[in-house]
C-alpha cells in the first residue's frame, strides 16, 4: 500500500500542482484536436459521444484542481500523484474508443511516468510504471477497432466467381492499407514533435528551477557565513565590554575627582577638558551596556513602532549632537507618506549614524554630505551622499561579505554590521561611487503596512 509522504517544500508542492493543471489544459486541447480532426477532418468513425464524456470529464476534474490551488490547504506529494493517476485513467479510456493498443499515440502513457519522475519520489515512479504497464496490456487485449481503416486482405472465394471484381475489390484495399500506414506515420511523427517539444521544455524549466536553487543557496550560505561573523563579532564585544568596564569606571572616578581640586573659577582651562573628558566616559559606557546586553543580538526592546518622519528627524539629531560642525543638505521628496511607520530599532539607528559619520569623515568641511529620503507606506530608500574620493575597488567589491581589513576612512567592521542589519531587517544596501565625484550609499527599507501597525497597537 503506498503511504503518505510527508512534502519537502510545501511552495515546490503547489508549484507541482500549478505544472499538472497548465499540462492537463494543454492535453485536453489537443484531445478536442484530434478528435475533430479525426472525425471531421479524415472521416473516420468514432464513439464520438463516450470521447466528449472523457474530455468532460478531464476538464470537470482540471476546475476542481483550479479551486483546489486558491484552498490554503495543505498540498501533499499523494495527492500530486493520485491527480496523475487520474489522467492515466483518462489517456487509457480514450486510447480504449479508438483502437487501443494500435493507436499510434500510445506513447503518451510515458508523459505520466516522465511527469512522475520529475515531481515526486522514487518510489512513486515505480508505482506509475506498474499502472501505465498495466494499461497498456489491457488494452492490447482489450478495445474498441477502428474498422474504417483497418487494414485486411480481400475474401479469395471472390477470386473463383469473378476476377475482376476480385481485383477491383483488392485494389480498394490496397488503397486502404496505404491510407491506414500514412495515417499511422502521421500519428508516430506528431507523437514524435509533441514528445521533443514536451521534453525540451521540461529540460528548460527544470534546469531554470535548478539554476535558481542554486543561486538561493548560494545565498543563503553566504548569509550564513555573514552571521556565523556577525555572532563571532558579537561575542568578542560583549567580551570587550566586560574588560573595558573597569578601566572606564577608574578613568571615571579619576576624571571626577580632577574636577573636584581643579574648579572652574580657578582653572576654567582645565575644567571644561575634564568636562569632555567625563562626557565622552557617558558615551562609552552607554556603547558599552548595549554591547554587553545584546550580545550581538537583537533586543526585543530596542524596536517600537513610530511615525517615520519622526524616527528619521531622531537618527539625525542623535548624528548631529556628535558631529554638530559638519554641514548637511536634507532632501524629503515633498510626495512621501506622512503615515508610514517603522519599527525604530537600535540597531538601525546605529548603522545609519555609522553611514552618516563614515560620509562626514570622507567629505570635506566645506562641502559637506548630502541625505536623500523618499517613502511610500510599503519602503523608504535613503541616499546618502559624500563629496570625497570614493570608495576603493576592493571595498566596493567585498562590501557586506567580511569586514574590511584597512580602515583608512573609518570603514571597517562598522560596514559589515550595517549590512547585516540591513539584511535581517529584509531591506537592500547598496554602494557606489558618482561620476561627479564622491560616494553613495543607498538603502532601501519596508515599512509597516496598514494591517500590520493596526495588529501592533
């Protein structure tokens, strides 16, 4: 008995589905072909009315297999083949009306064993081999003739009452046999184009659906390989965090007590250093709770949803506190979408205020760097623009796929984290150099739909 086959890919399933549905479109119309071509055209006799009933019933079950397709059902392997099944069925009741096993289109039974083959397991072949063959002999022994053109030797009792209506009469169905071989070799060359034809674009499909697995796998392994990096990165922060905090705690309370003997009235010099100095202690300590509270991963609190305009003006205050001399061209496309909103993520914050300051670094003062945003309610892209000397070949080249070694502009493993920030959030960066000079990053987001923002709050 053959069991049930749990599918490996529920999309690769329906996908099959899809194929059989298209294929059995395409063999009921060439039925209703030959059958009015036979009929009609060449004038041979046939049930016609029990060959219509087998189409009708063909296409009865291509509308179930149509409504089947829009069910969110699951679609399973036993299903695929018990569908085939039932165009074997079909095949051998309309090779049964019209001459079985000496019709010359009997090879269409290796279509459900080629379609068999491809789509399901091993196992699965076996069994269709067993019903085509199993067909195929019974209609051998079993079906109806197509006397019309059948081909057969004249009564030679004729011969001995008169010769010449014996040859006459022979003549005719010489003329028969010749009609009934043309017809034949008409029958096996169009089984042979239709076969060659069928074949090639199995061939074409399959070895593009195989192209396309591989470049997914190719991705994904490359995704792997990136966050195979990423939680290497992240362990060796939170590590760091955990070493430097006692240096920064000491530094601290040195700084602290600096200020306490050096008071402003009396040293404003060295009072507004040490005030710095204890500012930048305040950024390194909170850079370093995030670090060692993540882990490298992301914080479930560290996302809420807010009003895109809202978060994009935040990224920019936080960049512009520390980087408040740098000049900045602001461009919003006047068109985009007031209600749109995202998920304000601290590690997207992050890896745009990393962009921002590898732009500023690059760019000089006078010039500054530009920051283009255009939305809809389904995804933002963010350009941003400096006006320095470019991205170097081997950068442009490895961007996202390692950290870069040499970190001249200060584009180093803070570049491969945005990446992979801008990955997992399902968004696209990209990074170029102009041809007016200096470099691009463009990133495109999705953003929250209607639905979704509804379901949140």
């Amino acid at each position: 008995m053959l069991s049930h086959i749990n599918p490996n890919s529920q999309v690769s399933i329906r996908q099959n589905l899809k194929w059989l549905f298209i294929l059995r479109n395409l063999m009921i119309f060439c039925e209703v072909i030959l059958i009015l071509l036979t009929i009609h055209g060449l004038g041979i006799r046939l049930p016609e009315q029990q060959l219509w009933l087998v189409v009708l019933s063909a296409s009865a079950v291509n509308v179930y297999t149509s409504m089947r397709m829009q069910s969110e059902e699951v679609v399973t392997e036993l299903e695929i083949f018990t569908q085939i099944c039932i165009d074997v069925f079909s095949i051998a009741a309309l090779l049964y009306l019209t001459g079985g096993a000496s019709n010359p289109i009997t090879w269409v039974f290796l279509l459900p064993l080629i379609i068999t083959a491809i789509m399901l397991p091993q196992a699965y072949a076996w069994y269709m081999v067993i019903l085509t063959t199993s067909m195929y002999t019974m209609l051998i022994a079993f079906n109806v003739p197509l006397p019309s053109i059948e081909p057969h030797i004249p009564d030679p009792m004729l011969m001995m009452n008169n010769i010449e209506s014996y040859k006459m009469l022979q003549h005719a169905h010489e003329m028969n046999d010749k009609s009934y071989f043309s017809l034949h070799m008409f029958g096996m060359w169009f089984g042979f184009v239709f076969s060659a034809g069928l074949v090639a674009f199995f061939v074409v499909e399959l070895a593009r659906t195989m192209r396309s697995q591989e470049r997914s796998l190719s991705k994904a392994r490359e995704n792997s390989l990136r966050d195979e990096r990423v939680v290497a990165l992240g362990t060796l922060a939170a590590s760091a965090a955990h070493d430097m905090g006692t240096p920064l705690g000491t530094i601290a309370i040195v700084s602290h007590e600096l200020e306490q003997e050096y008071p402003s009235h009396r040293y404003p010099d060295i009072y507004e250093k040490m005030h710095i100095i204890q500012q930048q202690i305040v950024r390194c300590k909170e850079a370093l709770s995030v670090m060692s509270a993540s882990a490298g991963e992301m914080r479930a609190e560290s996302g809420s949803v807010t009003k895109l305009i809202e978060y994009i003006d935040d990224v920019i205050l936080q960049w512009r506190a520390h980087q408040p001399d740098t000049k900045l061209n602001y461009f919003i496309d006047p068109e985009v979408a007031v209600d749109a909103k995202i998920i304000a993520e601290l590690t997207l914050t992050h890896s745009l205020i990393n962009i921002l300051n590898n732009a500023a670094e690059a760019s000089p003062p006078e010039l500054g760097i530009e920051f283009h945003a255009s939305w809809d309610m389904d995804s933002i892209t963010i350009k941003i623009r400096d006006f320095g000397a470019g991205f170097p070949p081997d950068i442009v080249e490895s961007a996202g796929k390692q950290p870069v070694v040499s970190k001249k502009r200060g584009l180093g493993v803070g570049l491969f984290l945005t990446y992979s920030t801008i990955n997992r959030l399902g968004g696209i960066i990209n990074i170029s150099n102009c041809e007016s000079g200096g470099a691009a990053v463009e990133i495109t987001l999705p953003l929250l739909n209607t639905e979704i923002t509804n379901d949140i709050d």
